[in-house]
C-alpha cells in the first residue's frame, strides 16, 4: 500500500477469491479497499481478514441506518475487526450519528476507527430529494445539512458526490474527511451515477479520498486502470 494514493476501490465483486486477485494485483495503487454490501454478505468478516493479510486498510462500506443502540453495537463490532474506516447514514438522525461516534472514540486513539456519513447517494437527483425525502431543500443544501449533522455529532468526515465537495469543505472546515465516490474518467460512462466528476476534478476541489469500481474492476487491465486514476490523483511514484 503506497499511503500517498488518494483510491480507494470498490470491491463490489460476488467472491473472496476474486476479491483476493484483484487487490494483490491493484495494491501498489491504493489507499485502501473498499468492502460492501455485495462481497461482506456473501463472505463475511474473512473478507476484511484477507485484505488485512495483504497489508490494505479497509473501508467498510455497510451504510449503518437503525436505532441508536443497533448502530452502535454494530459499531462495536466493526471496530474489532480492525478496519480503518466505516460509514452510517447521514440521515439517521442526531441520537444515531452520537451514538456511532461514542461507540468508535473508545478504540485506541492510533487505532481509531473512522466514522463517515453518507449524505445523499450519487444516484439520487434534485428530484429525488424532492419526491422521495420532501425537503424543500435544494440537493446541495440537503447534503451540506446532513454533513453538519455528522460534524457536530462528532463524526470524522462524510461520503458525497464529488459535486458538493466545495460546499462541504467550506461548511464543514480542512479537517473534515471527504470521500467521493462517483468519480468516472474523463472517457468512462456514468452508468447508474448522476452527479460525478473525474478523479482528478474530485481530488482538486477537495476530496481527500476517491472511491473507484466499475472503471477500475471492468477495464480489460484493471491494474493499469488504477495505476492512471492513482496518478491523476496526485500519486507519485506511480509511473
């Protein structure tokens, strides 16, 4: 793991065998690993376990959204395993995000597990905020809400579409972690994403993180997939 890589990606494959091969193959590339819902319920914890053994953090992406005691037992039960990061939604209220924060600061403080909210999914647009959620919020304003409900929760930083990463960095402060998924390269499709940017255009207004998939895992070369995005980034020593 080269820890200047600002990548993160997205292991949204059926199989830990699978899995395995890309990230040794993907590795000198990355930040970390990212594990959700897909791959953590066909395989569990030894999913986490195998990244680990290959030396990658792991973000553990299960978007925790219940009563507050659930999430933080959840919580409890993330940070043993030793990931370096987790999320929960935003919008689950402010009992829920404390309780995720308490239930995370009691970790060993180099140990930390990281908590993120997630604010509004990159596959939601203005008028699913509108219809679904009835806010009379714009989306931009929807997600600078939900990132000052997780910040004064005391939470380490947010997920959100690279598209309201200046909104956020300007509410929220330099120290607040941003991870953007919805990055595609400049030639890639969109595919079910709706507000993206380049990884590039991501890591310049802000993101201290960018979660790549589908461009990486559906290249014909996925290494030399993550070695261009991880350069376009600002890695060094990539070439």
């Amino acid at each position: 793991m080269t820890p200047a890589s600002r990548v993160i990606v997205a292991l949204d494959v059926p199989a830990l065998g699978q899995a395995v091969a890309l990230a040794r193959g993907l590795a000198p590339f990355l930040a970390a690993v990212k594990i959700g819902s897909q791959l953590f319920t066909a395989e569990g914890p030894q999913a986490v376990r195998a990244m680990h053994d290959l030396g990658l953090r792991v973000f553990l992406d299960l978007k925790f959204h219940d009563i507050p005691n659930t999430v933080a037992g959840a919580i409890v039960a993330v940070r043993a395993l030793g990931v370096w990061m987790a999320n929960v939604h935003a919008g689950g209220g402010a009992a829920m995000l404390k309780a995720a924060a308490q239930a995370a600061a009691v970790s060993p403080a180099k140990q930390r597990l990281l908590v993120l909210g997630v604010t509004v999914l990159t596959s939601l647009s203005e008028a699913d905020i509108t219809t679904t959620w009835g806010t009379t919020r714009t989306l931009p304003q929807q997600v600078v809400h939900l990132a000052r409900e997780a910040q004064t929760a005391g939470l380490d930083g947010v997920v959100a579409s690279p598209q309201e990463i200046g909104l956020i960095r300007h509410s929220c402060g330099p120290g607040f972690l941003i991870v953007a998924p919805g990055v595609r390269p400049a030639d890639g499709a969109p595919d079910d994403q709706r507000r993206v940017m380049t990884p590039g255009e991501a890591v310049a207004a802000g993101a201290d993180y960018v979660v790549v998939g589908r461009p990486i895992l559906a290249a014909a070369n996925p290494v030399e997939a993550a070695r261009r995005i991880a350069i376009e980034c600002g890695m060094e020593h990539a070439e």
